[in-house]
C-alpha cells in the first residue's frame, strides 16, 4: 500500500515543462515538453547522469534542465572534455561535444552541492559558468 501512495504522491506532483534551448540535446530537444517530479527526491537523494529542474543560480526564477555529473563531497573534474570523479574517469554516455571542448576545471562540492552540466556541452551555460549548485536549488526529476 505504501508504494502505491507514493507513486500517487509523485504523479501528483507532475508537471509539464517546455524545454527552451539546445543545451541538453540530442537527449531532450528545444521546444519539447518534458515531466517535471516535484517529489521526484523524496525517497532518493540525486544521482549522477539524473536530469534536474533546477534555478538558475545568476537568474532567480528562471529555470533550466541539466544533468548531475558530480555529487556532495566528490572531486569532479572535466580534463579536455573528459569527465573524471575523485581521479578516474567516468564514462559520460550522454556528454555530445560536436566541437571537442578544450575545458580544464575541477569542482570540489560540499556536502549540500552537485555539478551540473547539459548533454550539449558546446551550447550549454552549466557550471561551468556558475559553479556547483545547492540542493536546495534542485526542484525537480525530469523524465523525457
């Protein structure tokens, strides 16, 4: 019976929201509708290569879709394109760079901070730009 509550918990807290942009393409594309889970963490806590809703933290009450490659309290790093977790390299099989990327950056996220970046790295403003962002700014699952 409790799984059946929370599944009815979590389609209650569907929404649909219509992608704008290229930044998380070819996985999800620019104008379609994707379903957001408000609840979508309520059992789970986030995990790498999820799809998240969250607020843009330069722009408050805009929001934008990327995916969690860094987790609270990893060493993430990009090393010409390459995604490496704590010093290995982790396959990245949603990472689509037409234009090989030249990026030399580390993140170390604190406990409450994950690194996020769009599947479309040429066309993506991730953090990259704006570093690891808060849990608190994560709002949502995001399902295709």
């Amino acid at each position: 019976m409790k799984s059946i509550i929370n599944t009815l918990i979590e389609w209650l807290s569907f929404y649909p929201f219509k992608v704008a942009g290229r930044s998380m393409e070819p996985a999800i594309s620019e104008n379609t509708w994707v379903a957001v889970f408000k609840a979508g963490f309520r059992k789970r806590e986030p995990l790498r290569f999820d799809v998240v809703r969250l607020e843009d933290p330069r722009e408050p009450n805009h929001w934008i879709l990327k995916r969690i490659v860094g987790l609270p309290g990893e060493a993430v790093a990009l090393k010409a394109g390459e995604l490496f977790v704590n010093g290995e390299q982790v396959t990245d099989p949603y990472a689509y760079c037409p234009d090989p990327p030249t990026d030399n950056i580390e993140w170390w996220p604190r406990d409450d901070e994950f690194v996020v970046l769009g599947d479309n790295r040429t066309r993506s403003t991730d953090s990259r730009k704006f570093g690891p962002v808060k849990r608190s700014s994560i709002r949502g699952r995001v399902r295709g």
